[in-house]
C-alpha cells in the first residue's frame, strides 16, 4: 500500500491510499478519504462558546422550557434579574416564579404550546405580558415572546417594568388634569395648521354636549355649532394668530345638539417647529355660561333699578 496526503486549493485535505498487486508496480485501485483537521472541530467549539457569550451579553432575558414546566437552560440576564442562581432554578417549575395571578397564564401558554406542537408552525412566536417575582419578592412586568421548537418552549423576556411605572404615573397624571379641568369647567385642545380634525380634552366634549365615540372633532363640525353671529369672528382669530404668529383670546357661543346655548371663552398659543416656523395652535376652552347668565341678570337688575 502507499499512502499520499493531497491539498485542494480551497484548503481541503485528502488521504489517498493505493496498492498494486504486480511486479512491475501499476497502482491497480485507490481510495479517498477526506480529513477531519483539527482547525474544523475547534471551529465548531468556538462557535458554540460565541453563541453563549452573545446569549448572555443580550439585554432579554432568554429561558428554554421542557414538557414538565422545568428551566432547562437560561442566560446571564434572567439570573441576574431574578436572583436565583441556576443550580436553584433546579427545584422550581417556571410558572412558579410568576405572581399568582398570571400562574394560570404562563402555565396555560406552556401546555398549549406542547398539546398543539403539531398544528403549530415552529416559527410562530406569541407575545403575551406577565409578572415575574425576584428572589428579593420584587415584582417585575416582563414583556414575553414565545416560540415552540422540536417539543421545547423558548421564552424571551424584556423587562418593562420603568414603562409601567412611567404609564401608571401618566395616567394618573391624566386623570387629575381631567378632574380639574372638569372642576374649572375648561379643557384643552391642538389643532395642527392644515389639517381638518381638531384633538380635544374630554371636558370639551362635555362642554359642547357631545360624545366622543359618535362626533368627529372637525373645525366644520364645531363651527355647525358656533352662533352664526360668531363664526366669522372665531376664524378670523385663528387667522390672525397664524399671520401674527400671537397669543388669542375670542369668546363665543354655542347651541348644543340638545337645543342648549353655551357661553364659551378660547385662548390659544401657537406651537412651532425647530425653525421657527408655526405648526398649530393649542389653548383651552372653558364654559362661561354661568358667569355669562350672571352678568346679564345682574345687568338687568341695575336697569330695572334705574
């Protein structure tokens, strides 16, 4: 037998192995075996170590899930986040590390997922939200996303929990702004130059007695309520405040859907883009039909004195 290393130009390496069986040493018969060099299988390796190291670079928390519910792997950040060290995830199922109430959610989405691994596409991923509690008993809102592969599910977690605290904290927010909008009886609108539909608070709806989900706030829709007297004089402040590029103040009256006059009083401000140049108007309307009613009594009553 003789046996013979060749190399290919793209690096590949081959044993040729040949034997002859006569004096005059015709190689009769050979075969090729490619080689498996030692730089292939320490590729392989380091491409792994890559895996796990982008893994655990990631700011998601990434959890692979068996058939029983059991943390079969999990990266850096979701450690870190929860607190448990990966030997202790050991003893707990992953819907153990949720709050009570969204037990039942993840529970229910890991056996979905394995009842309907056949029917389901392996690349379908679902978003779903749920709380996670800290080794620390810190309650955590994680945006999920899971995926079923080969009977496992993959869950990939991003921690939003500063969203829902800033959320919270707007809504709030929101929600005194409207009540003393509605103590003051006035509210706040927007509308952007060349646009049709105006943004309104919910104490002008209230004002002008219609309702949000049946009107669409539009400036032919609010002027078909204005007093015909008041029109020309309402877009002329709008119009001024644009050319002029200043603050406006016009008071007007309405007659509400259900035949009701209102007294309305509106200051506006212009809003402006980085150059300079105005982009909408915004202000507030407030109702002043009560101290309107007022004034017009206490005027009657000075003359019928006189």
């Amino acid at each position: 037998f003789h046996f013979d290393w060749i190399e290919t130009p793209d690096s590949r390496r081959f044993l040729v192995a040949s034997y002859n069986d006569n004096e005059q040493g015709d190689y009769l018969d050979a075969a090729v075996m490619p080689a498996e060099p030692e730089e292939q299988t320490q590729t392989a390796h380091n491409t792994h170590d890559d895996i796990d190291v982008f893994l655990n670079l990631s700011r998601e928390m990434m959890v692979v899930i068996g058939e029983n519910g059991k943390i079969l792997r999990a990266n850096a950040r979701f450690t870190e986040t929860i607190g448990y060290s990966a030997d202790e995830l050991d003893s707990f199922t992953f819907d153990d590390l949720f709050e009570n109430e969204d037990k039942a959610t993840i529970k229910n989405a890991i056996q979905d997922n394995q009842e309907n691994k056949e029917k389901r596409p392996q690349g379908k991923a679902f978003d779903m939200e749920a709380r996670i509690i800290t080794k620390e008993k810190l309650c955590l809102w994680v945006e999920w996303r899971l995926q079923n592969h080969d009977g496992l599910t993959y869950f990939a977690g991003r921690d939003v929990t500063a969203l829902k605290i800033q959320q919270k904290a707007l809504q709030r927010r929101e929600k005194q702004l409207s009540q003393a909008e509605s103590l003051g009886r006035m509210g706040h609108w927007r509308w952007v130059l060349g646009e049709d539909s105006i943004e309104w608070s919910e104490e002008i709806y209230r004002i002008f007695g219609v309702d949000r989900d049946n009107f669409e706030t539009t400036l032919d829709n609010m002027n078909e309520m204005v007093h015909t007297d008041d029109i020309d004089r309402v877009n002329q402040a709008l119009q001024r405040a644009i050319i002029e590029e200043n603050d406006y103040e016009v008071e007007f009256s309405i007659t509400r859907p259900d035949g009701e006059e209102r007294f309305i009083r509106s200051d506006g401000r212009c809003s402006r883009d980085e150059e300079g140049e105005v982009i909408a108007l915004f202000g507030i309307m407030q109702d002043m039909t009560e101290r309107m009613l007022y004034e017009r009594e206490l005027k009657a009553a000075k003359d019928s004195a006189e």
